[in-house]
C-alpha cells in the first residue's frame, strides 16, 4: 500500500492558486475558506470607511483596503497567507507596481482583525 503525503503550498503558490470565488487564507499550507458574519462584516467596513474618512480628511498618503493579502511567519517557521478585515498601507507602496496581485511583501501601517465572542447565544463582533 502506498502512501501518499499533500505537498504543502508555499505562499507564492496560494496566489497563483487563490480561487475566483470567496475569501481564503493560508493556514498551514492549505487553502482555507474563511467565511464572516454578517455582523462581522459590517463592523469592518465600519472601521474601513472611518479609517478612509480621516485619511482624506488629513491628506494622507494611506490606502485602506479589504482585499489585500499578507505572507506572514510564525514563530515555528511556517508560512501563512493572512488578510486582515481592514488594512491601512502607503500609497506609494500599494500604487508602486498597478498590475501586481494584492499581496504586498512591505510591512504596512495597520492591520486590523475583527474578533467574535459568543455571548447571550449571540456572536458579537468587536
């Protein structure tokens, strides 16, 4: 009998691999669909549209995006593709190469992660 073993997907092959379909991150070398709440929906974009509301409001030279992915490391040494709810970036980094995918390898100015706890038999999102 054979065994056969899944080659865990390195970063670079979780975007050319990324479906059309969905949100989805790379957790252990696999692709995982990550499915929010309604309600966890809106408190992003909440913070989203207030993040982006003060950046132009103070000229700055930010970007506020939803969609943009990050390779990270943990501390045991594997790769993770991550992207948070809310990220605030350079602009200048993010309009550095237009035709580029959403996956920045320079460190950004923000990332924000809604969190859900279960209370009262309701998920509430903060």
């Amino acid at each position: 009998m054979k065994t056969y073993i899944k080659q865990k997907l390195t970063f670079e092959q979780f975007l050319e691999q990324y479906p059309d379909e969905g949100f989805y991150e790379l957790i252990d070398g696999e692709i995982v669909e990550v499915r929010p709440t309604r309600n966890h929906d809106d408190v992003a974009n909440y913070v989203l549209f207030s993040f982006n509301d003060e950046i132009r409001r103070l000229n700055l030279n930010y970007v506020v995006k939803n969609i943009a992915m990050f390779r990270t490391i943990t501390s045991e040494g594997k790769e993770r593709g991550r992207k948070p709810d809310v990220s605030v970036i350079n602009k200048d980094v993010w309009r550095s190469n237009r035709s580029d995918y959403s996956a920045p390898v320079e460190p950004i100015q923000l990332a924000v992660e809604i969190t859900s706890t279960f209370r009262d038999s309701r998920i509430l999102d903060y």
